[in-house]
C-alpha cells in the first residue's frame, strides 16, 4: 500500500532507526516513544488490523511476538519486564493502520494501561 507509512518504512521510502529486518518483519523505533525503549514490530506485508488476519497468518504473528521479544531481552528488559502491546482500531488506540506490536520497556508500567 503506498500511502501507508509502515509499508513505505518496510519499503525503505522513509527513514527510520530500524532495530531489526528480516524477510517478514521489520522492527523500528517509535517517533513518539512512550517509554525509555519503544519498538514497533510491523509484517512487511500489509495487513490492516488484527481483525484482518487469517489463520494462515498465525506464524507471522508470532513471529511478531518473538522479534518482540528479542528485543526486549537484547537491551536487558528479559529480567526487569517488558510490555507488548498490539491495538486494534481506533477506539483502542490504533492510529496507523497496519498491524503493528508496540514493544515498551525502560520505566514501571501502571495496570490498567489508559
């Protein structure tokens, strides 16, 4: 999708500090980070919201989570805590409409989340 700004990050079309790049996943930090360490992890494939994804998408989503993940444990938030975070639509926060897994660490995060 062109106009969608995680496709076109994915796509190398826009600069971003890009923390990890595969085949099926591109993980990159958040522009507006709400933690000391906040991560995207996007399907380089365009998948809109959860609510889009089929049962033959289940190994990318866990991909997502593992990558996730990785992250985390590589900047030593395995042990402290870590939280993974995926919105669907707007009344939960999503803002960008491609499937993406927040991934915040770095400071206590309060329960329940806003």
């Amino acid at each position: 999708m062109s106009t969608c700004i995680f496709c076109r990050i994915a796509a190398g079309e826009i600069p971003a500090t890009i923390l990890h790049q595969d085949d099926e996943v591109v993980a990159f930090s958040d522009l507006t980070p709400q933690a000391p360490f906040h991560a995207l992890v996007i399907p380089k494939r365009h998948v809109s919201t959860l609510n889009d994804l089929a049962s033959a998408d289940d190994a990318l989503v866990g991909r997502l989570v593992r990558v996730g993940a990785t992250l985390a444990q590589e900047r030593g938030y395995g042990v402290r805590g870590y939280r993974t975070v995926f919105n669907c639509n707007a009344d939960a926060g999503q803002s960008v409409f491609h499937v993406h897994l927040h991934v915040l660490a770095g400071r206590s995060l309060t329960w329940p989340p806003g």
